[in-house]
C-alpha cells in the first residue's frame, strides 16, 4: 500500500510506577495494531506520570505540545495506549484538535474491518455500540461520517446514530440476533459431539501463527475435500472468525481442529465479553494448542496474557500443548520463558515444517480420549456403520464375510463404548 494514502498517527502513552508491562513494548504493540487499521505511524511520545490525569489522561501542558507536534508533522490522528473516557476525549480534542482514538476504540475498529461471519459483525458491532454508549458527549463529528478512517469503522460502514435511544434499541436487537446464533451453534456443536471426533482447539497471541499452524496441520488429512486452507497474513488480527477443519492422527483417528480469535495485551474487556460465546467453545475442545511466537522479546507477556483469559473462562483444567513457533528464527539457547504455566511443550517452526510430526504424536497423547486395537464384524444391514469407521479411522485391514464386514482399526473410547457389541 502506498504509505502517501495512510493515515498519519502519533501514539501517546503513559509510563506509570507500577506498570508490568514495559512501556516501550505496549507502545511498539500499538504501533502494530495502527498497521493494521491502514495507519502509519509518525511518531510517539511517552509521558512518566505519578497518576493517570483525570481530566487529560496525559498533562495538559502535554497535550499543548502534542498540538503543535500535529501540526508540525502533518498528523491527523492521535492514538492513545489506553482507554479514555468521554470527558477525556472531549477535552483532549478541545486542544489537539485532532481525532482521538484509543487502544480500545482502535481494536474495535480493526475487529469491525476484518470480521466476515454474521456472528462476528454483530459481535464487533455490539461491542462497538456499548463502548460509545458512555461516550456519546465525547466523540467530535467524525463518528457520524462514513468511513471516515481510523476509528470510525463500522460493519458495512453503516453510520453510526448518536442518539441514546436508538443504539439502546440496536444493542437490544443485535443481543436478540445473537441469542439465535447460539441456538444454531448449539445444533452445530451437537451434531459435532455426536460425531465422537476429539475436538483440538488453538488458542494464543494474535500472530502467533494459529492459523499457518492450522493450515498445516490439516494437511495431516488424506480426503482433499476438508483441506480448504484459512487466510494467513503477518499483521495483527489478521483473522478473527473461527475455523473448523479436520485432519488425521498418526494411528489413524481423525480429529476435528478449530482455531479462535487472537489475544492481545489489554484486550478490552467488552470484546472479550462479546466473544465470549465464540471463546466459550473451547469448553468443548477435548486438548488445546497454546501458540506462542517464539521470536517475539516480549514472550512472558504472550504467555500470561494468553493463560489469563483461559483462566477466566475456567479452562486451565483442559490438556495444554505449548507451541513454541516460529523457531526458525530463535536460537534456542537464548530462548527465556516463564515456566509456570508450560507443562507439555513442544518447540516447531509451522512455516517449515519443523517438528509438526512430534506435535502431531504429542496431541495423540495428550488427548484425554483413550485409543485401542479393534477387530469388528459388521452385519451387512449396519454398512453404514462402515462408511462411518472408514471415513473416521484409518482402517488397516477389511476382509468380506459371508456374514459381514470385519474391520481392523484403532478406535477412541467414546466408538469402543458405543459399537463393543461388534467386536470379535
């Protein structure tokens, strides 16, 4: 893209005492999201404050200069690192006048540009509607344009109306539609769990490689039919709706794979709030995949960010797999990492086909399904049954009776339980 057609932004934040994240890495994060939401950013400036200003956020002496910096480097768009309240932004503008648009507002609008699903426009739309809510008195003109760039984003582009009442109605009417989506998502996990295929769910940082990894791991299925690779680019929240695709364990039992919408550190919480029903599928995955990009400086942040949310939807009781990624690009003597949260690990690099075998093997394990040797016969008024086991299973042997099918295979527990009747 040609940098002269993107909006030029300066990111502001503010370095506290007591900050667990470094505030050069939040800022250097920031700077990534700004790229993806079609910005470039010009410049930044930090401020080392005591406190958080009430009125400004940053010091009014400070938003003085942000002015006069705006003005001097031709910039249109002021980000700031944090969430802002609506007396904030109206007194920020009231000096800068400049759009002003924080980290939280900034997340929504690249979740609005990228979400395809139903469910994932009215999602974003959601939480975009309540975000504004309290802050109707704050916003300047601009949120009423039409695709106005950064910040302003909307599914479909849709304009948005600063009257109370009205939005009051669409969070009603969008809470009421999704309320459905549930409803069919619900059937469609039914007819998943009726199928006994283990489910595997990926969860991690945004640009981790979820999605490469999921590209290749599916590449483990022999039936081209479910081979459909998902969208894979270098940016953050490069996709946000989920994926469900299939593929084969090294004894032959197939397994479904879902990857989720990615993480990031402050992660607003009305998006994790509107994702919770997208995020609360993981309850039904049998092991997760914990991607983390091994290259990145700042892996602890990834790591606990990650473990936080999972801890907050009760899932740390599940089987993990940490998958170190990306180790095509790390040497691994220097690679650091807070050992808490890592039990079962495993270091791969997706892009290269480093190592995907031995995931493939430790997933196998890990699943809590038990797996065993199998002969079954079965009677020729149950063939359906054998379309069933060979499009499930890697069937090693099959012979044709006078009486029936015999099949020889490995089976999960859940297949053991339900046909034992046929063994021999």
């Amino acid at each position: 893209m040609d940098e002269s057609t993107l909006e030029r932004v300066l990111i502001v934040g503010i370095e506290l005492p007591n900050d667990t994240i470094d505030i050069e890495t939040s800022m250097d994060e920031l700077q990534e999201l700004v790229k993806a939401a079609s910005g470039i950013v010009v410049s930044r400036v930090i401020q080392k404050k005591e406190r958080i200003n009430s009125a400004y956020f940053i010091g009014k002496g400070k938003a003085m200069e942000i002015e006069n910096y705006c003005d001097e480097l031709d910039i249109s768009t002021v980000v700031f690192n944090d969430e802002l309240t609506g007396a904030q932004l109206r007194n920020l503008e009231s000096i800068i006048n400049k759009k002003i648009v924080d980290r939280t507002n900034l997340i929504l609008d690249i979740f609005a540009s990228r979400a395809n699903s139903n469910e994932g426009k009215l999602q974003v739309k959601l939480a975009q509607l309540k975000y504004r809510l309290p802050r109707l008195v704050g916003f300047s003109d601009y949120l009423s344009r039409t695709g106005g760039g950064i910040g302003t984003r909307g599914p479909g582009e849709q304009k948005l109306e600063t009257d109370r009442r009205h939005i009051l109605r669409e969070i009603d009417n969008i809470e009421g539609q999704l309320k459905e989506v549930e409803k069919n998502r619900s059937i469609k996990r039914k007819k998943r769990e009726d199928s006994s295929l283990p489910i595997v769910a990926l969860v991690g940082y945004t640009n981790a490689g979820k999605s490469t990894l999921l590209n290749k791991l599916i590449e483990f299925n022999d039936e081209t039919m479910e081979r459909k690779p998902v969208f894979v680019k270098d940016m953050l929240f490069a996709t946000l709706d989920t994926s469900l695709r299939r593929s084969k364990l090294p004894n032959g039992q197939a397994f479904l794979i879902t990857d989720t919408v990615g993480f990031v550190s402050k992660l607003p919480t009305r998006l994790v709030e509107a994702f919770k029903g997208t995020l609360e599928e993981l309850k039904y995955a049998d092991l997760l995949i914990h991607v983390v990009d091994s290259s990145n400086k700042d892996l602890d942040i990834q790591l606990n960010t990650t473990m936080d949310i999972l801890k907050d939807l009760n899932l740390l009781g599940k089987p993990i797999i940490t998958v170190f990624n990306k180790m095509d690009r790390v040497d691994m003597s220097n690679l650091l990492f807070d050992n808490r949260f890592v039990e079962n690990k495993i270091f791969i690099s997706a892009k290269n086909d480093i190592n995907l075998d031995k995931l493939m093997s430790l997933i196998e394990v890990l699943l809590p399904q038990q797996f065993r040797d199998v002969t079954l016969k079965i009677p020729f008024d149950k063939q359906n049954l054998v379309n069933y086991f060979m499009d499930n299973y890697d069937v090693k042997i099959i012979n044709y009776l006078d009486d029936g099918t015999v099949l020889e295979f490995v089976i999960n527990q859940i297949d053991y339980e339900k046909y034992k009747t046929f063994i021999i």
